[in-house]
C-alpha cells in the first residue's frame, strides 16, 4: 500500500517520504511472501455468512485451515462481535459491487505498470478447485453472482479441469477459471518499485518505527520517529495489521486483526501446475512463479502473534497432495516457511479514505488477503483525494469512520 500510493502520489508531482519499520528486503511485511494473486474474480468481502459458519466448525479441528488465538482481549472481542454483524447477505451484495469495481480497475493498473518494470506479471486466470459437492455448489453460486457483475468466471467439471491445468493431475472434483485473474512475484514487486521510487526522488527511510502523531487545530501536525518529528500536508495511515494501534493515541477506532498466515517457495521444483489456484475446501493459494512453486495458507487471528504451528503447516502440505496426487511431501520437507499477519478489517473491506476528524490523514490499510491484488488501486484512490480529483468510484463502504 506504502509503495503503490508513493507511486501515484509520485507520479502527480508530490514530494513523498515513506517511513518502512523493515529494511529494504521487505521480507518483514505481509506483502514479501504473499501468494502474488490478482484477483478481480474475488468479490466475496471475507466477512460473509458462509466464512463465519465454516470458521466456527474449522475451531474444533486443531489441524483445520482456522483459528482463533483466544487470549481474550477488549480488541479480539470487539473485532469478532463486528465481524459477526457484518457477516450477512446484504454486506456481501453490497461489497461484492465495490470489490468488483476495485478489482477490475487495479488489474488495468497493473498492465501499465507492468510496462515499466518486470515483476511476473503472468495472465493465466486463477481456478478456484474444490474437492466436495457442496462447496462446489457454493463456488458455483459465486461465479454466477460474478458473471452478473460482468467478471468472466468459467465452470468446470473434473474433466475440464484438466484441460485448463495441463501440467500436474489434479484430484478436484470440479471448479471456476476466472481467466482475468493474473499473478506477480511480490518479491520482485516489492524490489523494483522500490527502486524505481527512489530513482524518481522519493525518500524511503528503512527501520524506523512510527510511535505517535503530533496534532494541531485538528489537523495532523508530524509524526514521531523516535527522537525525530518529520512533518507533512498530508499523512497516508499504510502500517497494516498495525494501522488500529497506531491511531489510538489520537482518539480513532480502526478494528483490526492479524490474519496469521504461511507460505513456502519450492524453486526448480521437479513438477509444477501449469495455472494458479485456490485450493477452496482446504483455503490454499497455489502459484506457479516462473521456476518456482509457492504455496501458502492458513488463518490464524492473533494480535501479534507470528509463531509457526507446525500441524497446521504440515496440514497445509498433505492437503495439497490431495489436491495434486503427484506433488511429493519431500519437496518441502527441508524450506523454511514463511509467516506474515495479513491486516483484517472487522467487515472484510479495506479501510481507504480520509478521517473524518483528522482530513489529512488518509487510511490505506485493512485489505486482508486483497493487499498485492488491490494496491495499485489504493494508491491511486489515495492520489485522488490528496489531489482533490473525484475518486471515480463509490468509496462510502471504504470509509476508515465505518466503525
């Protein structure tokens, strides 16, 4: 979000300064090991009925794709009971509308950045495979509600499957292809942009940790680094799964979680799937990256939490194999996975916008697992209102006051 804003904020002739807590690697943010998807074809908000009915049963199953830290604290209890209200037909209609919107849009901005720097980005479509006959009804009641909004969305049986995944065998019972759907390195995302930022003249101090707002006549005057105060007309709130913390101390209330979650990279693996795919009953991202294979999964919400729960990665790798018979449990037997907290709004849609009692603060956080696939767009919409212009889509269900 940092980097995507600094980008379009850039790019209209504004002086940027983006202050990182990691290093340049990035390999610290939840952006560095991400599954590299985009995906204009996700238009479910992930507070949706049939996410809270599934989490409460995964709860039980201590090798389950689901769970929750349960340290019970004011925050955790407050996020669930607004997650839970949020988490019904009409929220979903409404947000299927605005993610649609956002999705296509951030995808077209992807195409002109890819342009200018080569980051992976591939066009194969992503396939939503599943292994039971009622979470294949339900993903096929998702890919009609799609194809009413205009997104492209194929249904496939297991015989179809295979025609689209022509490198690896796979055991799914059927499917949708979204061919919109692309993907990227985010690594390589991470590295040129940030290259490319500093070469266009924006200052990206690294390590540095933001620890408070300095404020005046309602208006955010600096933010504190430290020992040092660096000043601003305009402040972008992009700290992730930090973002709720970090504005407390100015009186705002921006529930979120971290959604704990893993990933392994398999390079020169000996066998790979030809296209992307979320694995849907066992909630596992599957991409192909050039020579590499990434896989990732779970969810866990936590506050701070990043220790690994070696059943649940050991879960996540037998479910792939039952996915695709001929992936080898060795192949990941000896990689180090990688763990990051994906930032979760307590109604499964991004917080961006401006705050209504500070207007020079601008959230751009709290996109969940949508952070790689909407980020361009982020940053755009952040541009707009900074620059005054009209956004071009509806942003109230984005309003970081919701709550």
């Amino acid at each position: 979000m940092g980097l995507c804003t600094a980008y379009y904020l850039n790019q209209s002739g504004f002086e940027v300064t983006i202050i990182n807590e990691g290093d340049s690697e990035g390999k610290s943010s939840c952006s560095w090991g991400n599954a590299g998807m985009i995906v204009p074809g996700h238009i479910i908000p992930l507070a949706s009925p049939g996410v809270f009915k599934k989490g409460l049963k995964w709860l039980l199953a201590p090798e389950s794709p689901f769970s929750i830290e349960f340290k019970p604290t004011l925050n955790l209890i407050s996020w669930l009971w607004k997650f839970r209200k949020a988490a019904n037909p009409n929220h979903v209609k409404a947000g299927a509308n605005t993610l649609r919107a956002l999705g296509l849009e951030s995808r077209s901005l992807y195409l002109e950045l890819g342009k200018k720097m080569d980051f992976g980005l591939e066009n194969k479509g992503i396939m939503m495979l599943c292994k039971q006959e009622e979470i294949l009804a339900e993903e096929y009641e998702i890919s009609a509600m799609a194809r009413a909004l205009g997104i492209e969305a194929v249904d496939l049986d297991q015989t179809d499957i295979q025609s689209v995944e022509i490198d690896m065998k796979s055991n799914a019972l059927g499917g949708v292809h979204y061919p919109l759907d692309c993907h990227i390195n985010p690594a390589r995302f991470l590295q040129l942009m940030q290259k490319f930022l500093v070469d266009q003249g924006v200052n990206i101090v690294y390590e540095s940790l933001v620890s408070g707002f300095s404020v005046h006549h309602g208006k955010i005057k600096s933010v504190l680094v430290e020992d040092q105060s660096w000043s601003a007309d305009y402040f972008v709130l992009a700290a992730g799964r930090m973002s709720g913390n970090l504005v407390k101390s100015i009186g705002l209330k921006l529930p979120m979680m971290g959604g704990k979650g893993y990933s392994v990279t398999i390079k020169s693996p000996i066998q790979k799937p030809a296209i992307p795919a979320l694995l849907i009953d066992a909630r596992i991202a599957s991409t192909p990256m050039e020579d590499q294979w990434r896989i990732g999964g779970t969810m866990t919400i936590t506050e701070s939490n990043k220790n690994i729960n070696e059943r649940k990665l050991n879960a996540m790798f037998k479910s792939v194999q039952n996915y695709y018979p001929d992936f080898d449990l060795a192949w990941v037997k000896n990689l180090e996975p990688w763990v990051g907290l994906r930032p979760l709004s307590a109604d499964g849609l991004p917080y961006i916008g401006p705050f209504g009692q500070y207007p020079n603060l601008i959230g751009a956080t709290g996109h969940a697992m949508l952070g790689i696939s909407l980020a361009p767009i982020t940053g755009q919409l952040v541009n707009h209102i900074i620059s005054g212009n009209d956004p071009g889509v509806d942003m109230s269900m984005l309003s970081p006051d919701r709550f």
